[in-house]
C-alpha cells in the first residue's frame, strides 16, 4: 500500500498558486492513493467536447423522453469522442468486464430536474453491452430520499446496484475516514470532508452524468461540482452568510486521488436544465429545455460550454448575469427572484479547476463538435 500523502493547495499547484487571489482557505488532502498515469480528468481527449442536440429528444408538455433518440445520441456522442465507427467499440476503450463502475448522478433537483432515468439506462445498457456485469454498476448519490424520487431501479435490469450514501442525513459510515480534504472555512467543529467508500475501495472507474444548471453559490453545478461535492461529506459548510468558498474547494475536492484518476468520463444530461434558483427547482419556470447532451472526458472544458448555455439563457430572461456578484444582489427571496442570488456567486471554480491541471478553460482552445440526431 502507498505511504499516506499529505498536500496542500499549493503543493497540488505551485504554478497556480503564485497567481491566486489572497485570503483563499488553507487545505490538507489525505490520501494513500497515487494519481493513475493518465488521470481521468482531464482524461484521453482533453479539450474535446462532442455536443449532441435531438429537438425530438423530450416531449416538453408532458415530459417523455424518446428513448430511441437517446439512444441513437448516446451512440452518436461516444463515437465522435473517441472517432471509432462501432459504439461497441467506444465504449470498450473505457470500460473492460472486471471493472466496477460508478455512475454519479445528480438528483438534487428531483423529481423536476435530475439525470434522467432513461440518459442513465441507455449507460447501463451499453456497459452491459461490453460485458460488465449488472452487479459491478453502482448508480449512486450521496442523498437516498432524493434519489427515491427518481426510481432509477425501474428503468435497469435486476442486479444493478441503486445507493444512496446516507443512510440518515449527516451519517458518515458510507465514506472513507482515511480520505478526506481538511479546511476550516467559517470556524465550524468539523472540518474534514470524506470521499464516499465506494470511490476508494470498490469502483475502478467512474462516469459522471450531471445536468445543466444553474448554481446560487457556485454560478453553474456541471461536472465539477456534481463530482466533487456529489462525492464528498460535510460539503454544504462552504457557504455562510453571503460567503461560498466553491471558487477553490470544488476543484481541489475533484483533484483528489483516486477521485481524480477514476472518473473516466463525462456525459452531460442537458435534456432540462434550471436556469435560475440551482441546485433545486423553485419554481417551473425557471426549469428549461436543452434538450442536448456533453461527451467528454475533461470536465472543464464541459463546464466552460455550460457556462455559456446558462448565461445565454439568463439573457434571454432578462436576468441577472451568473457572473453578478455584487453583495447589492444578494438577498432573501432568491428562489423566486431571477435578479437576486443567495450568495455571492463564484462561477471563476471553473477555471480555478483547470489551473489545477484538471482541464482546458479557454473556449479558444476548446475543440467542440457539434451533431444534430
């Protein structure tokens, strides 16, 4: 077994750190574990986005999802990725039969907004497809009553494994006391936050399917945050008053190891999305349609085309910016207020991550691949 290792922030990223704003929190990581020869994020094809848009993809009156639409923009998307013609042959250069494979989600907005069963069904299927047993694909979260709401167990063959990580809400037997992030943000009696145990002991790979959101602390929840915060105790602690400390600790949560080195890829489940009010769904009108989906393996470079989508959107409302962080505009009553935020937003986490080393930022740099299905 490896020596435990100790870093700090600027350990991680000394270039980085030369050229970081003052007053940021001072972070230990704890971990055994060591960084794979090619990490995960940002993975084989760094700085590559494939975008796969369906406008038949969901029925936006009464909220069906075309499964064969999914299907055929699921297979779309990994073979453009990976620029291999057999979608069998796609998903093999990820994922062998002896692996164990995570499939993150994101419910924090359900039953409204969440990933989609039917998005979350179609990678089973092809997991399955390439031979990995039913019982070695984890369909996971931290919180069960949300992902209760979602019955994802319907929509998968028997055998596939449906957790939600606390059992009761604050319970810390579901995650690893060996690997955490240590930082006092606020003053607050537990500073340490926990990777889930699967992560550390059973999966060997994981894929991150997160929604297109909007974000009242973090200006945008994506890939980064649905992995870093979506994987990790005591996280909601970053925030106080109009303070959030999302702008550092949401990439330096997803750089830890084996976090970082296990989570393969990332397939964005833009089929609806929350425009204003995020995490949650406050309010139906704040829920829109993409009707898209992101393939990737770097989550940066998803995010920084997220970004985009929600400031677009918030335009199109008249809405303030997500990049808005005037104290002016923070204030109660946000969840029904578009030109009001609960916190002072930190939507820079994004390119903080990728002077982590955890992807490409500049949308210059960023190649993106557009299909229509």
């Amino acid at each position: 077994m490896d020596r435990r290792t100790f870093l700090t922030l600027s350990a991680t990223a000394p270039a980085l750190a030369a050229s970081l704003p003052e007053g940021l929190p001072k972070y230990r990581v704890v971990s055994q574990y060591k960084a794979a020869a090619v990490p995960g994020m940002p993975g084989r094809f760094a700085g590559q986005v494939v975008r796969v848009r369906a406008d038949s993809a969901i029925n936006t009156a009464t909220e069906k999802i075309s499964v064969p639409v999914i299907q055929e923009m699921v297979t779309q998307g990994m073979t453009r990725l990976t620029g291999l013609a057999d979608a069998r042959d796609a998903w093999r250069s990820f994922f062998e039969p002896a692996d164990v494979v995570g499939i993150k989600v994101n419910c924090s907005g359900a039953p409204q907004v969440m990933s989609s069963p039917e998005v979350v069904a179609e990678i089973v299927r092809n997991l399955m497809a390439v031979g990995v047993p039913a019982r070695q694909i984890w369909i996971y979260e931290r919180f069960p009553d949300q992902m209760a709401t979602v019955k994802y167990q319907h929509y998968v063959p028997a055998g596939v494994h449906v957790d939600g990580i606390e059992k009761s809400r604050g319970s810390v037997l579901g995650y690893d006391p060996a690997t955490y992030v240590e930082v006092d943000f606020f003053g607050e009696d537990d500073t340490r936050s926990m990777l889930v145990r699967h992560v550390s002991e059973r999966f060997t790979k994981i894929i991150n399917v997160p929604n297109m959101k909007d974000h009242g602390a973090a200006g945008v929840t994506g890939c980064l945050k649905n992995i870093a915060y979506g994987n990790f105790s005591n996280v909601a602690r970053s925030h106080q008053f109009a303070k959030t400390n999302t702008l550092s600790f949401i990439g330096t949560l997803a750089s830890t190891e084996p976090l970082r080195s296990k989570t393969v890829l990332n397939i964005m489940d833009g089929m609806r999305g929350v425009w204003h009010g995020g995490p949650f769904l406050h309010e139906k009108r704040f829920r829109f349609y993409p009707k898209e989906m992101m393939f990737g393996t770097d989550p940066v470079a998803i995010d920084r085309l997220l970004l985009d989508v929600i400031e677009t959107k918030r335009k199109q409302e008249n809405a303030i910016s997500v990049w808005e962080r005037s104290s002016q505009h923070v204030h109660r009553g946000f969840e029904n207020d578009p030109n009001a935020n609960n916190f002072v937003r930190e939507p820079g986490h994004i390119e903080f991550a990728a002077g982590m080393g955890l992807g490409t930022y500049d949308v210059k740099q960023i190649i993106e691949k557009a299909v229509q299905v």
